[in-house]
C-alpha cells in the first residue's frame, strides 16, 4: 500500500510536469509562429529548449525529493497512507474552492481569448481586402498583406499573454509572477509594435513619393519635389532611428534599475530631428538660390558663367554656417553652454592661423581671383607659374581654396590659387581660332586666298560659334618647299580649339578639291 501511494506520488507529479510542459510547447508554439524574423525564431528556440530542460530537471528533483521523504517516513517506522491524510487535512477547505474558482475562471479567460482571437483575425482579413481595393493605391498587395499578417500575430500573442495574466491572478499566485508577466506583455508589445512601425512608415512614404510624381507639373510646388526626392532614403533612415530609439527608451522605462537612462532618449531624438531638418534646410536654400540665379534663362554667356561661378561659392558658405548652427543646437540639446567652447575655438582658430599661412594666402588669392574677375567657371585658361608646367583647360569649380580645371583630354587638375601664377584667358569677348596652312611654292596664292576665304564664308554661315569669316594673315614663313599661311578666324570664347580642328579637314578638302598639292609635312601651331 505504501509502495503504492509513492508511486501516485510520483505519477502526479510526473503528470502536472508533462502537462505543464504541453502547455509550455504550445505557447513557445504560437509564439515562434507569430515571430517577426528567423533570428527571433531561433532565440525562441533556444529559450525553450532551456525551459525544457529546467523542467526535466525540476521534475526528476522532486521525484526523488518526494522518495527520500518517504523513504525516510518508512525508516522511522510511520504509516504513510495515515501521515498522506493528515497532511491534505491539514490544507484549509478554502484553499480548494480557491482553486476550483480560480480554474475555473481560467478556462473561462482562455476560452474567451481565443473567440476574441476569431473575431480579431476577421477583422485583420477585412481590413486587407479593403486596403487592396482602395483606388489609386500605389503599395503593392504583398506589402499589405505583410503588414496586416504582423499585426495579426502581434494581437494574437499579446491577448495570450494577456489571458496567462489573469489566470494567474485568479488562480492566485504570488504576485511578483504576475507583475514579471505584465512587465514582459509590455516589452513585447513596445518591442514588436515598434519592429511594425518602420515597415508601415517605410510603405507610407514610398506611396506619398509615387502620388508626388504623379501629380507634379511645372505649374505647382511639387515641379521642385524632384530635386529634393534624393533625401527620400535619408527622411526613411532617420525615421527607423527614432522609432528604435522611443522604442528602446519605453523598453527601459519598463526596467527599473536601469530606467534612468531612458532620459537620454528624447535628447537622441531631437539631434536627429536637427540633423535632418539641416540637411532639409541646406537643399531647399541650395534650390531657391539656383531657382533666383537661374529663373530667367535669357542669360549671355558672360553672365550665365558668373551665375555658375557663385552658386557653388553660395552653396559652400551656406553649408558651414548651416553646420555651425547644427554643433551649435546640439550643444544647447545636450544641455552644453557653447560660449566657453566657441571661445576657445576662437583662440585655437589663431593659434593655428599663424601657422596655416599657405592656406590663408589661398582663400586670400581666391577671394581676389573672384572680385576682380579674372575668370569664370566655363572660361579656358592657362594658368600657372613660369618655372612650372602650365595647368591649361576649362574651369569646372572655382572654389575658396582651389581651382578646378578640365584638361581638354579630360584630366581633371585641382591647383591652389595661391599658385595660380600668371593666367591667360581665352574665353574673354572673343579668340582667334590659328591655323596655319602649308602649299607649295608653284601655287596660285591668289586662288589659295580665295579658297579660304569662302571656306571662312560658308563656316561662318553653318557654325554659330564663328564670329567673323577666315582671313588670311599672310605667309608666316618660307620653307624648303613650301610657303606656311597663317588664317584667322574670330570665334567664340573657348570654341578656338574646336573651330581649328574643323577648319583643317575644311581647308584639307578644298585643297584637294581644287587641285591644290598639299606638302607631306604640315606645320601648325594653336595659341
């Protein structure tokens, strides 16, 4: 009879433990199937194998706990069926109406989570279907059903959880059980509402940027949303920052030995916003200057070239002062008076101007290369100093610091404008396009005159950048065995290069076409 109530001891603990542990797979079960990643699922998976564990082990303790006490009982000599009854006598009845209250109010709660479940899966699955059929809708009908599928199982688990709560409460368990349940519920919920968030912001905004596109003509504000649209994945990055951030701080509020540092949160979160509205601000100051510049097109090439030439001045100078505005809001978030530290920054910046001298000698050079108009961004120089190899080519940026210039074989060569030297400009009022032309002694100058001449007549009529016809300057030199002519023809600034290349295969065809003996070695120079 003793073996017997041992082994009944043993069989109920077993079965409470396998029951347990039933319930625990199949919440370990809905949860992991209502994860949001699979790096979610395998930590599920490994929490639950260890749970597991604990519980096998919890259990074969307590198995052989109970066999020891009873065991001992035996060896003392006690009657263990009498000493099993007066240890139940001993629980007050109100204990088991406790229980069987508390059970069944459980099943109660479980039963009434899992018909709210049904209704709110149908009405998760309506909503779908009518966010599908909403008309001009630009998100494509996966992303929908990803984020409502989400959301699906985020309630799902969230009202199980929630149900785990108020049976433990009914059941009446010690207290901090429930309090550890309710604080986990809440870090689920903040945690997977905010993985939820950046997906439907991320659809938001795609839709908003599609509607923009399509409903933007040159007679609205939107002309100008093209411009801006590049900060598209920048306004998505910093949106995902302080969502994670709320996030982050709200799951710490909930810990609280560490909840003191949930106050860094908000600070986080209006550097962001600084961050972004700078950069918003600097693109739209940079549109509005190039919109003023450049509203009327009905510019000459002079003035178009000054245009260029101070937008990306404008734009620099705008952009470290919208810099020094952000270090500066920052500072002030941060609760940092900026005074003392833009005192002494003032004091470094002397320090270190004394011995940046080369540095001030170029933004010196550049601010007079600038107000005295020695050239323009489009011009063709050739600048540098005489001992020095020349720098020769179209001017791409003219900056504080330094120069950029575009060899015409497409080398892209930076020079400080301290050292810009002496500079020759080919692209101020107009240029001589220089072509010399060598013909033989026996032939008829007059009729070579006359050839280029109409040569020069016919460019000028085809080719706006030809100011005025070809002229001829007259023999340049004597050879061996032939005579070199020196033309001119009065073009453009910075077109002499192209016009000279033209007019040799111009010239090489007339020649040939009038009969006129072309020597094997043709000298010509390009100034």
């Amino acid at each position: 009879m003793d073996l017997l109530i041992i082994l009944a001891e043993v069989s109920l603990v077993i079965f409470v433990f396998l029951l347990a542990n039933w319930l625990l797979n199949n919440v370990f079960k809905q949860i992991k199937k209502n994860s949001l990643n699979k790096g979610e699922g395998r930590t599920i998976k490994i929490l639950h194998r260890n749970i597991n564990a604990f519980l096998i082990l919890t259990c074969l303790l307590i198995c052989l706990l109970i066999i020891g006490a009873n065991g001992f009982l035996l060896y003392r000599g006690e009657k263990i069926q009498q000493y099993t009854l007066l240890l139940i006598e001993r629980i007050p009845s109100a204990f088991w109406v406790t229980l069987g209250i508390g059970s069944a109010q459980s099943i109660g709660i479980l039963i009434l989570a899992a018909i709210i479940l049904k209704l709110v899966s149908y009405c998760f699955q309506v909503a779908c279907i009518r966010a599908k059929n909403i008309e001009q809708s630009t998100t494509d009908d996966q992303s929908i059903d990803t984020f409502f599928n989400n959301l699906n199982k985020i309630v799902t688990t969230g009202i199980w959880l929630w149900a785990v709560i108020f049976c433990t409460k009914f059941l009446k368990v010690p207290v901090v059980v429930s309090e550890y349940l309710y604080t986990l519920l809440r870090l689920y919920l903040i945690v997977a509402i905010g993985l939820l968030i950046p997906k439907a912001i991320t659809a938001i905004v795609d839709s908003l940027d599609a509607l923009s596109i399509r409903y933007s003509s040159p007679d609205n504000l939107l002309r100008f949303y093209d411009r801006l649209r590049h900060l598209i994945p920048f306004l998505k990055r910093c949106l995902e920052f302080v969502i994670y951030i709320c996030v982050a701080t709200l799951a710490i509020q909930q810990v609280q030995f560490i909840a003191y540092i949930a106050v860094f949160g908000p600070r986080i979160v209006k550097i962001i916003g600084i961050i972004f509205i700078s950069r918003v601000l600097f693109e739209v100051i940079y549109l509005l200057i190039e919109e003023v510049l450049f509203k009327d097109g009905n510019f000459g090439d002079i003035q178009t070239s000054r245009r260029l030439t101070l937008v990306p001045l404008i734009r620099s100078f705008l952009q470290y002062l919208v810099y020094f505005g952000v270090i500066v809001s920052i500072l002030y978030t941060l609760d940092i008076n900026p005074a003392p530290i833009l005192a002494g920054a003032g004091i470094l910046g002397v320090a270190i101007g004394f011995g940046a001298q080369t540095l001030i000698n170029d933004i010196v050079c550049g601010f007079f290369i600038l107000f005295e108009n020695y050239y323009l961004v489009g011009d063709y120089i050739q600048a540098g100093k005489a001992e020095d190899k020349l720098v020769e080519g179209f001017v791409e940026t003219i900056e504080l610091r330094t120069t950029r210039v575009r060899h015409p074989n497409g080398q892209l060569q930076i020079i400080r404008n301290g050292d810009i030297g002496s500079i020759t400009n080919y692209s101020k009022q107009y240029i001589f396009a220089v072509v010399e032309v060598s013909v033989p002694y026996d032939c008829n100058l007059a009729h070579v005159y006359k050839v280029i001449e109409e040569v020069g007549e016919q460019l000028k009529e085809n080719d706006l950048a030809v100011l005025e016809p070809t002229l001829v300057d007259g023999v340049e030199s004597i050879g061996e065995s032939n005579l070199l002519l020196r033309t001119l023809t009065k073009v453009k600034p910075g077109k002499h290069l192209q016009i000279q290349r033209v007019l040799r295969k111009i010239f090489t065809d007339a020649f040939m076409r009038e009969g006129i003996t072309i020597p094997l070695r043709v000298e010509n120079s390009e100034s």
